[in-house]
C-alpha cells in the first residue's frame, strides 16, 4: 500500500479527482440551475413544469444506478465511462441546441451522467488496491474543494451572462471530464497500469 505523502503526489489521484468534481457539478447544475434555466428561456413554472423536469431528470438518474451493475461488468469500465460521458455530451448538446424541443433529450442525460461517478470509483479500486481507501478520500476531498470553487464560477458567470448559462455549463464541464478521463488512461498506459481500464 502508498503512504498518504505518495497518494497526494500521484497524477492519477488528481485526475480521478477533478473527474469526479467536474461530473459532479453537471450533475448539481441540473438542480442548482435547471428550473432556472426552463423559467429564464421558455417561461416555464418551476413548481409545476420544473418540478417534472426535474423528477424526469432523476428518476432515469435513479433507474440507471438501479441497472447501470449489470452491464459495467460486461462492457468493462473504462468503456462503460467512455460511452456514458460520449452520450451524455450528445444529449446537453441536442437538449441545448433545440431549444424547447430539446428539454425532454436534457433530462435523459441523467441518466448517462448517473452511471459514471459509481464507475470512476470501480476503476478506482482496481487502480489502487489495498490503498484504495486512502486514495478515495483524497480524491473525493480534492473533488469537494474543486467543487466548490466551481460552484462560485458558475455562479459569477450566471450573474455575467443570464441564469440560464447556469446549467448550460453543465456540457462544459461534460466536455472537461471526458478529457480529463482520456488522460487519465494516457498515465494508466505509460505506467502499465492495469486496471480493466486499459
């Protein structure tokens, strides 16, 4: 096992981190800024048409953690990342890109967005082995401090540009975390790590 001093020092740790930040803030900004979002752009009633947008949003959110196990294992992980991420970009885009019509594609991203975090911790495991407990709570504290700070730009660039650019940086940061992953299997490959990711 790595002592806490090499933990810290590893590239692979702060990627897994930063992953993990950036996938989450797409994910807050869905309940941070979505109903925001729908009231700014279309004048929609966030009690009532935001309330369902975002019951959609994460009942597929809930149902792809329901059933995302079983083809994690199959597909393998690192592939399992790859498309989840891949389509999640897809659906922001197509969801942003139509307008109106694309409110109902915005809420099926859920359910792509779901299945990675579960998946990051899986390679995880691999990755670290018996450090791996270590290892997680580093990543996720450094996750939870780039949160944050995330959360503050978000907020600065809602007051520049308009709220609804809120939860339209949710592909941004879509877009951050699959080339923050991509290098992640670069340093897995010129290390030979092995770790069903590579």
């Amino acid at each position: 096992s790595q002592t806490v001093g090499n933990l810290i020092r590893n590239p692979a740790v702060w990627l897994f981190a930063l992953i993990l930040s950036y996938i989450g803030q797409a994910e807050a900004s869905v309940s941070l800024w979505g109903t925001i979002y729908l009231q700014k752009m279309f004048a929609y009633d966030p009690v009532t048409q935001g309330a369902t947008f975002l019951s959609a949003f994460f009942l597929l959110f809930t149902l792809a953690r329901l059933v995302s196990g079983i083809f994690i294992e199959k597909i393998g992980y690192a592939k399992t990342i790859y498309i989840s991420l891949v389509a999640t970009i897809i659906t922001l885009l197509l969801g942003f890109s139509l307008m109106e019509g694309g409110i109902w594609i915005l809420a099926v991203s859920g359910f792509f967005i779901s299945i990675i975090w579960p998946a990051i911790l899986a390679i995880m495991t691999r990755a670290f082995g018996g450090s791996v407990p270590v290892a997680i709570s580093i990543a996720t504290t450094i996750s939870g401090i780039n949160s944050i700070l995330l959360q503050l730009f978000t907020g600065y660039l809602g007051q520049l540009l308009g709220a609804e650019w809120g939860y339209r940086l949710s592909l941004l940061y879509a877009v951050i975390s699959t080339v923050l992953f991509f290098a992640l299997m670069i340093h897995f490959r010129r290390k030979k790590i092995y770790c069903d990711a590579v």
